[in-house]
C-alpha cells in the first residue's frame, strides 16, 4: 500500500493523468507568525546576532532572511526532535508514530550514537490550537535541536511542519513526497529518507562533527529557501501570475519508500 504519492508513479504503475506531471501546487505555506516568534527569539536571545542582522536593513523580511546563517550556526543541545509520538498522533499515524519510535530508539541501537540526544515529546499547543497559536516553547525546541524529522500522514502528502521546521535553520529531514514546494532540493535544502536504515544513516552522518557544517549549511538553506518563496505572498503572487517556472518536477529526484523493509501497512 502506497504511504503517499509517491508509490503512485512507480514504473508500469502510473495512476496519474498525464496533465498532473507538471503543477504549479501551493504547499502549506511558512507561517507569518512562527517567523515573527523566530525573530524575537534571536533578539531576546541572541541579540548581537539580532542587531547585526538588524543593520541597514530596508525591513523585518529582510532582517529575517539576514539572521539565516546566525540562527544555523546556533549552538543546539538536542541532537534530533520530531515533535510528535502515539500519545497524541492516532488518526492515519501508523507510519509517523513508527518512525517517531525509531529515532527514540537511536541511542540504544547505536554503538556509536550511544550519547545522541533525541526528543519524541510534543511540545506547544495541540492540534487546531497549535495550528493557529504559537507557544514560546516550541519556538525555543526547534532552535535547540540539530536535525528535526518529519514524516507525513499516512496516505497523505504535505504539511505545516515543512517550513515551520525549515524556518527554525535546523537540519530537516522527511520521507518521500512526490511534488516538492518550488525550489526544494535533496541534499542541497533538505534529506529526504527512504527507510529505516537510510534515516538511522543520516542522522548519524549529519551528527558526526566532521559533517557539522555541511549540516548547519543545508539548515540555513532551508531557511532561506522557505523565506524567499514560501510567505503566503509569495505563493499567492506565483499562483495569480502562473509563471511556467515556478511549475513543480513531477517526482523530481524523488525515490517512494521502500517497501522491503521492516514497515508495511
């Protein structure tokens, strides 16, 4: 069984029309007010850093986009989050929740990641109310945490916690999607993981402190990516001008789960 879109366009398995190959598809867009709690966050925080970005800039946007490398480079004591477990995921969650288990289960499976520090625990508001309300506390996780993991519904393709999480300038990994918000590139942006083994892989490559700065730099962008095509704005002016450019790669890049593996449905 297909966990998202992905599995649809497999070869000899094509279910999709021919017209669907080339979109222009709006994905949940970056939150204004999780950029401006972000924002205060630095300067309540790390103000230097704030001001420096804060200089001879013409507004907050620009201000925002100039603290990128800053808020990458934090220091960040949790090594890996994802912001969810059973407790309160329970609706077409089979697949999140095992993959929730399996970062917890890192440090103990790991010879070498015996002193990796990982977080499963849900912080902040719950459901509609965290979709429309910011709590400081989840804001200050994710500029704690290294490398934030993200896995989507089962059935289901795309997110809020996308661009909540490439906002923060941490590492973000994800599983498979089929059409990517523009401008979204593997290994350049974002690390896509196709299994058990390739995420155990990952986060520790990206955790060894040889790997440090190739991780903080994809952080920062990934940021820089949500902030400069992925304000609301931004998607509404792409939608109303239907720039061909802007047209999302059908499957571009993009392997489905793999299903040899020791998750099913």
């Amino acid at each position: 069984s297909p966990i998202n879109f992905t599995a649809m366009v497999l070869e000899g398995k094509n279910v999709l029309d021919k017209g669907c190959r080339s979109i222009q598809r709006l994905s949940f867009g970056v939150r204004e007010d999780v950029v401006k709690a972000i924002d205060d966050y630095m300067e309540e925080n790390h103000p230097s850093a704030y001001e420096d970005a804060s200089n001879n800039t013409i507004d907050t946007e620009d201000t925002s986009l100039r603290l990128s490398s800053a808020i990458a480079h934090l220091s960040r004591p949790t090594d890996v989050r994802t912001f969810w477990n059973a407790t309160i995921c329970n609706l077409h969650c089979k697949f999140r929740n095992y993959i929730s288990e399996v970062v917890a289960s890192i440090p103990q499976t790991h010879p070498r990641a015996a002193g990796i520090r990982t977080n499963t625990e849900v912080v902040g508001f719950k459901r509609a109310k965290g979709r429309n309300t910011i709590h400081p506390d989840y804001i200050r996780a994710m500029m704690t945490t290294k490398i934030i993991v993200l896995a989507q519904r089962d059935h289901w393709e795309g997110h809020s916690r996308l661009h909540e999480a490439l906002v923060s300038g941490a590492l973000v990994m994800s599983d498979p999607q089929t059409y990517w918000p523009h401008g979204t590139i593997e290994n350049e942006n974002i690390v896509v993981y196709n299994s058990r083994a390739d995420l155990e892989f990952k986060i520790l490559y990206y955790l060894d402190p040889e790997n440090e700065e190739e991780r903080m730099k994809i952080g920062q962008r990934g940021r820089e990516v949500a902030l400069t095509h992925h304000r609301q704005w931004q998607q509404a002016e792409r939608l109303f001008l239907n720039d061909m450019k802007y047209r999302n790669g059908y499957g571009l890049a993009n392997k489905p789960w793999d299903t040899n593996t020791d998750f099913v449905f």
